[in-house]
C-alpha cells in the first residue's frame, strides 16, 4: 500500500472458536505453536479476553487482554490489579503503520471491556 493509504473500516470482537483456524491462515501463528490456539485456550479459562481485529471478513489484527495482568513480577509489583494489553499484532506486514492497532486499543468496546 502507498505511504499515506488508509483502510476501510476495522472491527473488533472477541475471538470465536470459529475463528481460530481463520487466524492461523490469515495471522499466522510463528512456526507450527498454534499461537491463536493457546490465546484462545486462555480466554475460555477465564484468563484472558482475546481481540480480533477485521477488516471486512479477514482477520487482520489480534492482541490480548491478560485479567491477572503482566508476567513480570517486578510490573506487578508496580501495578498490582492492573490487566495487560499485550500481543498485539497486524498481519499482513503492508496493514502496519496505516492505524489497525490505534483502531483496535481505541476502539469504544475495547476501553470498555478494559475498563
């Protein structure tokens, strides 16, 4: 895409088993770890809420909203109760820079669902 180009629209929900496989073909996951598999997991334990971000019906975005909050003991030291924003991505490489992740962290529902 041209420096400067904008997308469409960008939507953001909460990831669905069925849009675990679309993930892993759109976003796809480094090596073979089934990266969108184990954020999915998590979130139906209870651990986390995970965010896809779309642009029409293509996943083009995903990060995590970790409710025990960060890993490092020393940040929740600092900021104990406090959940993470964390493993946020755009995908493909040509999407980055033109705002998908500002759409997503700024995204009424997502505050919201931080909040």
């Amino acid at each position: 895409m041209a420096e400067g180009a904008s997308i469409g629209p960008v939507t953001i929900t909460v990831c669905r088993e069925q849009d675990v496989e679309l993930l892993e073909r759109h976003v796809p996951s480094p090596g073979r770890n089934r990266f969108h598999a184990r954020r999915f997991a998590r979130q139906e334990q209870g651990l986390s809420t995970y965010l896809v971000a779309w642009l029409e019906d293509t996943p083009v975005g995903s990060g995590a909203i970790l409710w025990d909050g960060c890993g490092a003991a020393e940040v929740r030291r600092c900021y104990p109760d406090c959940p993470e924003l964390g493993g946020l991505g755009v995908w493909p490489p040509e999407l980055r820079s033109l705002g998908v992740l500002t759409m997503e962290v700024g995204d009424g529902d997502t505050r919201s669902m931080i909040l």
